[in-house]
C-alpha cells in the first residue's frame, strides 16, 4: 500500500516538491476532497502522521506496480496492488477509489497539472517493479497527490473503510493533539495505531 522508494514526491505549500521518505509530521501538502458541489478540488492539508511499514532494505523487496499514462513526459506512479487511487474505469460514467491492481489499460485516473487543477487521463500501460521501502503519511482529508496523481492514504481496505477505522487517529491529531504533552501523545498515537492494525487485520 506504498509507493516505490525515491520516485514518489509530493508538492508542499512552499511550492517545493518532496521526497515521500523526507516528509515530517507537520508538513503541508497537496490533497484532494470533493467541493460542496461534488467537484474534485485541491488544497493543502497538514501531514498528521507517516505509517513506515519498511524502512530501505535491499533484503525485503516490496512488489509494486508502475502506472504510465497518456501524459508521457510525466514520472509514472509506483504503488503497491493493496493500494486505492482515484480510478474512473473504462466505459464508466464515475469515479471512485479502486486498489492498483485493478486498473488496466484504457482506464484513467486523474492528475494534477501545473494550476493545481485536476485533469483525467488514461492509462496506456501497467507494469511490475520492485521497491524496498514503504511510508504512508497520513491526512485528514485520507488523501495525498503523489507523482500529481490522486490517491488514497490507505490501502488493503477499501479507502472508505480505511477512512473510518483511521478516524479516531485523524480527529486525534486534528483535535486534541496540541493539548497533550509529548509522552502523552506518542502514547495515545501507538495506541490508536495498533487499533487500527487490529481491524484491519481481522
């Protein structure tokens, strides 16, 4: 549910672009969510939380999947088959969020171009690569722009269950964060994590 080490960077407020494995708690970068009249907008949205399910090691490869679409000068997009993107599939009228491993040729997802301003494009080619590590920063908003394309913070579940078992971690963060001192939260964050590990493993 991660994406490929060293090609995946998202945009930062400052207008810089950003490594995935540089990211801090407490960056703000480009997101996605649906404005009051159902249109796919962007904005900045604060890092609440990096998930590291494997830091760099040349002995545990990571399988992922590399997206190239119609947009040639663009950086494919790595990221693992457990991982949802926005996805709007081939003769489909919608989008909605899909795990990699079912978009194909034909399909589109959409991108950010250079107005922050969301574009569909399709898909012209799905290929297997290998990585070797694995971050997933965490927003309120459950969504991040990596490589300028729209995806999910989550993956193995579906993003809309994914959203609700990381809510109480994202309200966490969102509310109550600042009120706590440093133990107090780093504890409280272990614990709502390992609750989320739990239902996502049941």
């Amino acid at each position: 549910m991660e994406y490929r080490f060293g090609t995946r960077r998202v945009l930062k407020e400052d207008g810089s672009s950003c490594s995935m494995k540089y990211l801090n708690v407490g960056d703000r970068i480009l997101v996605s969510s649906y404005s009051s009249d159902n249109k796919l907008i962007t904005k900045y949205s604060t890092v609440l939380a990096i998930d590291v399910y494997q830091y760099f090691d040349l002995k545990s490869p990571v399988e992922y999947l590399e997206i190239h679409t119609s947009l040639t000068n663009l950086q494919p997009l790595h990221i693992t088959a457990a991982h949802s993107l926005l996805v709007k599939k081939q003769n489909s009228t919608g989008e909605k969020y899909l795990f990699a491993r079912e978009i194909h040729s034909g399909d589109s997802i959409y991108l950010v171009n250079k107005e922050n301003m969301v574009e569909e494009v399709h898909v012209t080619e799905v290929k297997q690569t290998t990585s070797y590590d694995a971050y997933v920063p965490l927003t309120y908003e459950g969504t991040l722009v990596v490589n300028q394309a729209l995806v999910s913070c989550y993956g193995t579940v579906t993003h809309n269950v994914g959203h609700l078992i990381k809510a109480p971690r994202r309200w966490w963060y969102k509310v109550i964060y600042d009120l706590l001192d440093s133990n107090k939260r780093d504890m409280s964050s272990s614990i709502l994590h390992m609750l989320e590990n739990i239902l996502l493993s049941v």
